[in-house]
C-alpha cells in the first residue's frame, strides 16, 4: 500500500465556491463570510483541544512566554506586541487585511473563553497525545476553510502565505519553518515547550496543506 503525500507539496489557497474574489471588501459575499467564521470557529476549537490536553501549549503562546520574562510583560501584552510586530511584517510581504483579520482575533478568544470549561482534560498520557494530534487537524482544517474564503488571514497566516508568496516553497513547510522558529526563539527566552507544542509545531504545516488538498480534490470531483 502506497500513501500518497501529495498536499504536501500544495503551494497556493485555491478559489472555490465560498472564496471572496477580493480580500478587501465593503460587500462581501454571505457565503464567503459564513465559511470564514465556520473555519474560524473550528480553529479556536483544536486550538483549545491543544491547550486542554495540558502537554503543551501553542508555539506563539511559548515565545509570548518568553518575551514576557525577558521583558518583564505579562504574556497578553507580550502576545499583542508579537501580533502588532507580525502584522508589521506583513507590508513588505505585501499582504492585504480585510474581514478575517478583524474577526480571527475576536472569534478565535471567545472559542477559546467558552470552550475550555468544557472540553476533557485527560490524565492518562495516550489520551493526552490523541487529543492534541486532534487538535491539530481540527486547527488545520477550521485554518484551510477560512483562508480559502480569502476575507483576509489572520497575523500569522498571513506571515506564512506571505512567505510562501515570495519563497514559492510548499506551504507546510513554510508554516511549520515559521512554527518551529518561533519554538526555538521562546524556548531560548525562557518559555515552556512541551510535547505538544512540538507536535503542533510539526504538524500544523502538514495538517493545513493536507485540508486545502483534500478541499479542493473534492470541490473538483463534485464540480465534474
């Protein structure tokens, strides 16, 4: 039996029927929108799977850590600085914000605020894993929905398809090149790195292109 690893040499966020044919719009299109917070909504979701599985939390969370102690900020503060210095980043990528990037900081908190009361919190260390291997497809997939609405990435998609753009690498690899920096950077200032942060940091990549190449394989076939 062969598996096929053909997503991972996906390279674009293709155009299908829910996708904007602009990021910056006054009018976008209900569909586009609805599919937007759907894929907001399941992102927040494995993320908050990840952080509930206690063995880790997310790369950006670990350097948030990091600058906070160097810098004596609390991690939000740390956490708004890090966003505001990405979004900076976005100009010589030549990214364009629109609705997404407003509605991914405010949908993706409240997920996390209402949803971590309720979700398990494991004690067996298996179960830890499953969920945080969970998490990450449900973050892969919720991120593939919403960029192909194409509203407008949040900070840190839009650094990775800013860096795909002008790179032309695969798009796991530079999603999980940017995750993977940003361990080893928080980890060298101070911050907390578990197993699962390492997993998420390996598998978002993967887990994004993999959604975005099954998505758009089906969309295709049911088109035809």
């Amino acid at each position: 039996m062969i598996i096929k690893l053909d997503f991972l040499s996906t390279k674009k966020i293709p155009t299908l029927f829910w996708s904007s044919p602009k990021a910056l719009t006054i009018r976008p299109k209900l569909i586009s929108i609805l599919f937007l917070i759907i894929g907001l909504i399941l992102f927040g979701l494995g993320e908050a799977l990840l952080i509930s599985a206690g063995i880790g939390v997310s790369p950006w969370t670990v350097l948030g850590q990091g600058i906070s102690r160097v810098f004596n900020f609390s991690v939000g503060t740390a956490t708004f600085c890090i966003s505001l210095f990405v979004l900076l980043c976005w100009i010589p990528l030549k990214q364009i914000p629109g609705l997404g990037t407003v509605l991914n900081v405010i949908i993706i908190a409240t997920v996390l605020d209402y949803s971590l009361p309720y979700l398990p919190s494991p004690e067996i260390y298996f179960l830890k894993l499953t969920q945080v291997i969970l998490g990450i497809i449900i973050t892969g997939f919720g991120g593939a929905v919403y960029l192909i609405a194409n509203l407008g990435p949040g900070p840190r998609d839009g650094l990775m398809t800013g860096l795909q753009s002008i790179s032309n690498l695969p798009i796991a690899w530079v999603r999980s090149g940017i995750e993977l920096t940003v361990v080893l950077i928080g980890w060298l200032l101070g911050g907390v790195v578990g197993l699962g942060t390492l997993l998420f940091a390996i598998g978002i990549g993967p887990s994004v292109a993999a959604s975005i190449h099954a998505l758009t394989s089906l969309f295709v076939k049911l088109k035809n």
